[in-house]
C-alpha cells in the first residue's frame, strides 16, 4: 500500500498536482481564505480526479469527433464542436483543479492565447446560434480551432515561437 501512495505522489508531481507536506499543511490552515477552505472540503481523491479526467476528456473528444457527422450543418456542427472543446479543456480542471486551471490560464504568458480562445467560442456559439449564417458559423470555428491549437501551443515551452518561424519560413515568398 505504501509502494501505491509513493506512486501516486510521484504521478501528481508529473501532472503537475502540488504535493504538500503535514507542516505546510497546518500552516495553510492557520491563514486561509474562504475559498482555500471551499476547496479542501471539496476535494477528490487522486483516483477520482483520473477518473473526471479521462471522462471528461473522452466526452470531449467524442463530441468533437461527432461533430464531423454534421459537418454540413454549421449550426449543429458548431455547437457540438465547441461543447467537445469545452469539455476537453474542463478535462484538466481535473487533474491540477480549478484555482490552478485559471491561474495558468490568465499567466501572463498565455493571457492573449486565453482571450482569443475564449472569445471564438463565444463568437462561434453566437453565430451558430443566433446569426444561423452557415459561412459565418464555418469561420469562426476556423478561427476557434486555431485558437486552440495557439492556446495549446502555449503550454509547450518555445512552440509558439517555434511554430511562428516555420510559418513565416512557409508563407516567405522570396526566393
């Protein structure tokens, strides 16, 4: 039982679930806010936080896999597109928690990726859902997509930057 613990403490380190000591744990409890303590009485188990993972996630992914089944219908496609994403991107609310999923979110470091990607879903569920324009729906889950491929980028060290120099070397036209 203690081999299983030690490596599930080693699993938390690589997803990136802070490990705390019983002394930073009394101190944390001395100096908390009420949203500290909302958060430890409601807290998973490192087995449940795997299984909302991997439930969430592949809900998502089949959503968004499905959504190409309606692919000619904008406005359904639209909707079940962005709903995959959303759950796909709650999916690691999971594993490191809420708190922590805004925190990275709104870094500095991805704050931009953050805004575009949130603002193309609500741009994709507007058009989708109240303009009902087909080509307004198609573009802006194009531009929902790169948006998640940009905010995902954001979580690699140097793949943006990397990403931007092969694009620039593709569209350079001199020769």
């Amino acid at each position: 039982m203690d081999r299983m613990n030690q490596a599930f403490e080693k699993v938390k380190m690589l997803v990136g679930m802070e490990v705390e000591d019983d002394e930073e744990q009394e101190a944390a409890d001395n100096n908390s806010s009420f949203m500290d303590e909302f958060n430890r009485e409601c807290t998973l188990t490192t087995k449940q936080r795997f299984y909302g993972f991997a439930i969430c996630f592949v809900a998502g992914f089949t959503c968004t896999i499905l959504s190409m089944l309606v692919f000619f219908n904008p406005v359904k496609f639209g909707i079940t597109f962005t709903f995959g994403n959303l759950l796909s991107l709650g999916s690691t609310a999971f594993l490191i928690g809420p708190k922590r999923q805004v925190n990275m979110m709104l870094d500095p470091v991805r704050i931009y990726a953050t805004a575009l990607y949130l603002a193309s879903i609500i741009i994709a569920l507007f058009c989708a859902l109240y303009v009902h324009s087909k080509l307004l729906t198609l573009l802006a889950i194009i531009l929902e997509f790169g948006a998640l491929v940009w905010y995902s980028l954001s979580y690699i060290p140097f793949a943006r930057s990397m990403v931007s120099k092969v694009m620039l070397a593709c569209l350079d036209t001199e020769f």
